[in-house]
C-alpha cells in the first residue's frame, strides 16, 4: 500500500491514534484520498519523492488536523519553508509573535498538540522536527500561497540581524544558519530580495569571524551579484556594502590586488 513504508505507517499510526480508529476504518478513508489525488497526480512522475501513497496519508493526517485546529495550515506553511532536522522553539515563537500575535500560550499549545498528535512534526527538548519528505510535501500543498515564504524570509532576517563581532552571538547565529542557507535555494520575489542580500553578506560575515574564507568570499560573491542585478547603478547602497565585504574577506586571504579591485 505504501512506497516509502516507516513513514507513511507512522503517519497511519498517529492518526489511528489520535483519531481513535482502527485500520479498517482508516483503509476505505486511504482508498478515498489515493483515487482524488491519483486523479490529480499527472504531474507526479515515477521516481518522484513525492510519492502518491506518502502524499495520500500526509492529506489524510492534515486535513484531520485542520479539523481539528485550523491554524495547522499556517503553522505548517512556516515551518515547511526552514531545515528541517532542528528548528529550534525560538524561531517559530518569532513568527508566532509577528503574525499571529492574539494566540496565548494556551493556543499555541493546542496547535502544537494536534501537529505532534497527527506525527505531522516531531520534538525534542527545545527544537522541533519535520520530516524532510513531508515538508516537500506540505510545500507542495500549502505553497500556492506565497505568504508562507516572505513570512520565512521576514522572520530569518529580522533573527539575523545581530553583531557578528560579538561571539557571544555565535550560538545564536548557528541555530539560524541551516535555515538561512537553506533559504538561498528558493526562489523569492523581487520584494524580499533585499532581504535576501543583507542575509547573505550576514552569512558571509559570520564566516569570516570562523575564519572560513571560502564560504566568507561565496556569500558576499553571491550578495554582489544579486545586488548588482536587481538595482544595475554601482552607486547602490547595498552594492557598496556587498564590495566592501568581499574586499574584506579577499584582504583576510592575502588577495591585496584583489580586495583593492573591489575598492
């Protein structure tokens, strides 16, 4: 019945559980669900992860859970769009507190309940887990609303924005950085570009105080080549900056000629 068989069991399992139902209840539910999305899949090709019988029992799972709380799809929509092995309490308390700022402690809660009840994410101490299949999925099923990404792209770089300097702010720029580059590999709107420069000469910087040029020059190449793309004029605030970084960085090598290019 299932392709990728542990997690689809667990996502039968939790529901099963939390729904307080058996298999043979759940199995006609299952047939429902594969037939619609079956229907829908043309686009889902063979050898795709996103496979049909994970996406059923994902739906299954989240359309329980929506009943039960609907602000899982907005909980979801966040927390798809970040790494997907720690996502530590702080991050999604931030989001709570920029966009959803009425819920108390107690509704908070609730939601969060319903998400670990259904196995629709995990926990561990402080951080929260999503299983990276199921956040494809949920990306491919919540995502049709942009909001989900420039809220994602807000919250990362308002987090980021800390003094690098300061190594006291490390700790706190490593619980940031998975999401953050996993971030780079999205495709965002010409609006939360400039965002997405001023975090990549963030990152860029916090290499550099690691001492891991490379990295350091990658950024701040990356953050000069978008700048320069989206605004043209050299004369552009954030163009200065990303040159600036990378003759930072090219000088911490040892590249004089280099850095004085960059000048």
């Amino acid at each position: 019945m299932c392709g990728y068989l542990p997690l689809a069991l667990a996502q039968i399992k939790a529901y099963t559980r939390a729904t307080r139902s058996s298999l043979a209840d759940y199995i006609p539910l299952y047939k429902e669900f594969r037939t619609k999305l079956f229907a829908e899949a043309e686009a889902l090709q063979p050898g795709d992860p996103l496979h049909l019988s994970t996406v059923t029992t994902w739906n299954i799972s989240f359309t329980e859970a929506k009943g039960k709380q609907a602000l899982v799809h907005d909980f979801l929509g966040f927390l798809s769009h970040l790494s997907p092995h720690i996502i530590d309490a702080s991050i999604l308390q931030t989001w709570i507190q920029k966009y959803h700022p009425e819920l108390d402690r107690v509704a908070i809660n609730r939601v969060v309940t319903v998400l670990l009840d259904y196995a629709l994410v995990d926990k561990e101490g402080n951080a929260y887990k999503m299983h990276p299949l199921l956040q494809e999925v949920a990306r491919e099923n919540l995502t049709k609303d942009p909001k989900y990404l420039k809220e994602t792209v807000a919250i990362l770089h308002q987090l980021s924005d800390l003094k690098l300097e300061d190594p006291k702010t490390w700790p706190q720029f490593e619980l940031l950085q998975p999401h953050l580059e996993l971030l780079l590999e999205m495709k965002v709107s010409s609006e939360e570009e400039p965002q997405l420069i001023e975090i990549l000469n963030r990152l860029g910087k916090y290499f550099r105080t690691k001492a891991n040029f490379t990295q350091a020059k990658a950024m701040h190449t990356k953050a000069l080549q978008m700048a320069r793309k989206k605004y043209g004029t050299e004369e552009h605030a954030d163009i200065a900056t990303s040159l600036n970084n990378l003759a930072n960085v090219l000088e911490a090598q040892g590249d004089l000629a280099g850095a004085k290019e960059m000048s």
